[in-house]
C-alpha cells in the first residue's frame, strides 16, 4: 500500500507530465480536496499509509486536471478577496487581477457610506460581494444573465449572509433592462472582453469556462458600448462608473466614455504594468 508521501509525490508528477503549470500547488490543492490534508498535515503524516479509497478519489481528479477541466471547477470553490466562492461549470472563475477592479472602485467611494451600487456581469458575485462586506450601508445590486451563473450567484450570496445585497437578472445589452435604475452612486463591471476571433486560441481550461462570459464580440468592446450607452445615463451625477478590461482595450474604452460625456477618466495597472482598469465620472 503506498504512503500519504508516494500518493501526493504521483498526483505531482502526473501533472508535471502533463504539462501543468504549477503541478506542486495544483496536486497540492486536489490531495487536500481528497484527502482533507493541508500541506502541513499531508508532510507529518507523509510516512502513513494512504486511504485506497481517497487515492482512488486523487486520481480521478487527476485524471480529470489533465483532460483539461479547470482546477477551480474540480475544487468546488476558490477564494476572492478573502472570502471563498462557490464555482462550477457555467460560470467565470474570479481571477486575482480582478482584485485590482474592487479597490479601485472602494477606493472612489471612500466618502460614501451608503453608496448604491450595480455589478454588471456579476458571475459569481466576486466584486459585489466583496464591496458589500466594504460598506455595510450600501445598497448592492450584482446583476447576471447566464443561468448557471445566476444560479451560483445565488449560491454565494446565501453562502455569505449579507443582508445589503441582491441579485437581479438582467440582459446588460438590452436597453430595457436599465430602465428600473436610477441615480446610482457606481456601476462596477469584468464584462466579456474577448475578442471573438481570439476565444480558439485560449487555453484549454479557459475555454472550459462559458463563452458568453468570455466573448466582448468582433472588437472586444461589445459590452463597453452598452455600458457608455445604456447604463451610465443611470448614474447619479457625480456618479463613478469603473471597468476592467483586456490588454490593449483601456485607451479604446475611455474614448467611449468620454463620447458618453463620461469625465475624469482615469487608468490602473495591474501587477503586470498593464491598464487593467478604468474609471470615468458622470458631470456633477
């Protein structure tokens, strides 16, 4: 019978040859799944001989890694700012540079203490909730489309328990959809920003995730015309209206908010010196 030590060491390797990145915090994090082991355990009890059953269970989620299926999905659940998140197939795994988006827009609310707030495109509810739980006072809204979305948005904000949120289901392209809303003090969205021709060439597991929460249409910029267009005339004047977006997207983007009659356009790099976000205002 192997050893807790020899499991964890061939769940490693498989997906070292497999051509995973990161294969020792990817079988890190699945033997914990198994096993119910965190990386301090899993070392003091390397030398114990290992549950058949949960290394059969390790080597199905292998097995499942290497076919392609993302980590996060295998997982169940993947933190956010703090705070894990329900995750499944049919909808967008919160990424890390999405953190950049949420601070940026606690930070240009720093002076409201009840702020209303819309997520567009809201997903898991990443940004939302976690701008919820920053200012108790608010009014939050995390609007989604996609049906499986909306159903672990849903998920997640049961799971979380704050009282200051809601989830609304709605079409940010239709113009209709944005007539209930009105003077709110930001609009936060990580719309699709994908070009549709690029979405063949992602990676394996990325295009695991919903195409809808990927495609921005021809240019990218689908949802960046709907937002200037249709949802900041539902801001408040002096309202903030804050945006993640790809590479090479945020000059693209700010022209549309400044033909919006958006102003105080600004932008934010991500760890990688990339402008990841942008920000405008509505005239006072």
């Amino acid at each position: 019978m192997s050893t807790v030590g020899e499991v964890y060491r061939e769940g490693r390797r498989a997906l070292f040859d497999a051509g995973i990145d990161g294969p020792d915090f990817e079988a890190g994090c699945l033997f914990q799944k198994a096993f119910g082991l965190d990386r301090q355990e899993r070392i003091l009890r390397s030398a114990q001989a290992a549950d058949p059953v949960k290394t059969e269970q390790l080597r199905g989620f292998l097995r499942e890694r290497i076919n392609g299926r993302p980590l996060q999905y295998i997982l169940g659940e993947w933190p956010f700012c703090g705070r894990n998140l329900l995750v499944g197939e049919g909808v967008l795994i919160p990424r890390e540079e999405t953190e950049l988006l949420v601070g940026t827009a606690a930070e240009l609310l720093e002076d409201s203490s009840e702020p209303e707030i819309l997520d567009l495109c809201s997903g898991t509810g990443a940004v939302a909730l976690t701008l919820a739980a920053r200012f108790p006072g608010a009014k939050v809204g995390a609007a989604e489309w996609l049906e499986p979305a909306f159903h672990y948005l849903n998920l997640n904000l049961e799971r979380q328990g704050l009282s200051n949120i809601r989830a609304v289901r709605l079409d940010v392209l239709n113009p209709a959809s944005a007539e209930r809303f009105r003077d709110l003090d930001c609009i936060v969205s990580n719309p699709p920003y994908v070009r549709a021709e690029e979405l063949p060439g992602l990676q394996p597991e990325v295009r695991r995730e919903p195409r809808e929460a990927l495609d921005g249409g021809e240019d990218g910029l689908d949802f960046y015309r709907a937002i200037a267009k249709i949802w900041a005339p539902r801001l408040r004047p002096g309202g903030v209206l804050c945006v993640e977006c790809g590479e090479d997207q945020a000059r693209r983007v700010a022209a549309l908010f400044a033909d919006a009659g958006l102003s105080e356009i600004r932008f934010y790099k991500d760890f990688n010196n990339i402008d990841r976000v942008v920000s405008a205002r509505k005239a006072r």
